[in-house]
C-alpha cells in the first residue's frame, strides 16, 4: 500500500476475577505514538469501574502510558482504549544503502571516544533483557545472514526470511512465561515469539534492535498483504538500527517490510517494556481474561 492511511482501533480488555480485589494498581500502554511515519489523531480510555486516581504520562522510551489506581473492592474490570492515527509508509531505501553490519556493531561499542546522541540512544537496545536473552546459541543462527562487509538492512532482512522459514506461527503454544530459548527450541510461537528471537539473534551480534508493540489493519485489502497473520489482535515485530537510514520495522512473523499496515502502540526493550495492560492487584483469586481488537481503515 502507498500513500497515507487513516485507521480506527478499537482494543477492549475485560478481566473477571473469582473474588473481589481490594488494591490494585494498573499500567496501561494502549495509546498510539506519535513517529515521522505516524500521528495519533484521537485517545481515549473508557474504564469501569472507574478508577480512584487516573494519570497520563510518558514513559522511558516516549511512549503514552496511563497510570490507574483502584482502592474499592471490584471483581471486574472492563478497559476500552479506541484511537485513531494516519499512516504513511516509510520511504523505501535502497539496501545498498545501510553501513555494513560490522561497522554499525563496532560503533555501538563504547571505547572512551564521543558518540552521537542517535548511536547512545540506541545502545539501550543492544543489551540483553528480561524476555531477551544474549547467547551463542543466537549468534550461530544469524551467522549465515549477518556473513562479513554485507551491509546491515539486507543481512537482518535475510535474519527475517530464515526466521519466517524456519518457526512456524501456531497461537496457543506459548505465552508470556514461555522463554526465548524455550520457544527457539521447539521452532513454533506467536508474533511475540518471532520478535524475541530475532532480537536475541540481533543482539547476541552487537546489534540494537528494539520490540515494537502495535496492531495491523483487520481486514487488509485484496493482494500480497491478504491474509496477514497476528490481526485481530496486539501484534509484535522488530526495529533495527541501521544507520545512516535510521530504524527500520521488520516484521518477521509475516516475513516483511513495515509499511503503512502496521500501527505503532509502543516500542521497548522487550514485551515487558510495552505490555499493553500490566498490574499488581491483591486479592482477585483466579481470573478470566477477554480481549478484543478492531483495526479499520477509514
């Protein structure tokens, strides 16, 4: 798709709980961000029950968080975040373009030269994390893709089509505690899954990378993007430092370029870092967790 999009999201989370909780605390990252690619152009949170003290801000890496605090006794707890954003693709470089791998890796080492505010930025993503984890195991893989002088965005795309090749997308066989390596092993997961991998693989090279939490449209028009895997849902892919062209979206679970097609909620270190409803909440016993996504283009 050329051009710019407007989209509509609808994204509603319900937890029923067995009891009532008495305390909790909840963080929320369901509000769109702004990028040269992308404006919100509405927010808005419907919560019931309403919550004793509500605040927005933004967190560490400028993403919109929503911070809730509920000291009554409730046993539900229904949470509609609807928005709306304009789009527009990404300008599509050449991929002789990118600096070879090597040289964006050893640029992000630090040996006592300066280094520019985009390269220190980016360094807080070439480390590992809590969902992301540095391991031989990773650099191995990617061996094949990142081989010596190829230039950064042909080698992390060619890190995406082996991992599109190789792991199969199958909802129910993971979930959040299942680990990186777990989920490498058994060669299957969801979009999640796909994203850590490909950060564990860049990362174990000396690369930054950073997870991107977000949606694609529901319904996608007739052609190559027909049928995109992880809609309906909060969808997860990749973004890699690759300079001089910036950062790039790469979405492995369906083994593309992010174009105009994907909706930025939030980006972080991992999963942790952008989960779209976190909380600690006392009381509540066991609970029943609903989620609903709508992406429409206007």
């Amino acid at each position: 798709m050329n051009g710019v999009v407007r989209y509509r999201m609808r994204h509603q989370t319900v937890y029923h709980y067995g009891g009532d909780v008495a305390h909790s605390h909840q963080l929320l990252h369901l509000a769109p961000r702004n990028s040269p690619s992308q404006v919100c152009l509405s927010r808005r949170i419907s919560l019931d029950p309403q919550p004793s003290t509500l605040r927005e801000d933004v967190d560490a890496f400028g993403n919109f968080v929503t911070r809730l605090e509920y000291d009554l006794p409730h046993d539900r707890l229904e949470v509609l975040a609807e928005s709306s954003v304009a789009v527009s693709a990404p300008t599509d470089a050449a991929q002789s373009e990118s600096a070879a791998w090597e040289e964006v890796r050893d640029s992000l080492c630090y040996s006592g030269r300066s280094m520019s505010a985009e390269f220190f930025e980016a360094c807080r993503f070439r480390m590992e994390s809590t969902y992301v984890r540095v391991k031989q195991t990773f650099s191995d893989y990617a061996e094949d893709c990142l081989v010596p002088g190829r230039p950064l965005l042909p080698a992390a795309q060619a890190l995406m089509h082996k991992l599109h090749r190789d792991f199969t997308y199958a909802p129910g066989t993971t979930n959040i505690r299942t680990s990186v390596i777990e989920a490498f092993t058994a060669r299957r997961g969801v979009c999640q899954d796909f994203a850590h991998i490909m950060l564990a693989c860049l990362r174990s090279r000396g690369l930054a990378a950073r997870y991107v939490s977000g949606y694609l449209r529901t319904t996608p028009p007739p052609g190559p993007e027909a049928g995109l895997l992880g809609a309906d849902a909060s969808h997860a892919w990749v973004s890699v430092f690759c300079p001089p062209l910036g950062w790039v979206d790469l979405d492995p679970t369906n083994d593309m370029r992010v174009g105009n097609e994907h909706i930025v909620v939030a980006w972080g270190r991992d999963f942790g870092d952008v989960s779209p409803l976190r909380g600690v909440i006392v009381g509540g016993g066991r609970h029943r967790l609903t989620v609903r996504v709508s992406v429409q283009a206007e």
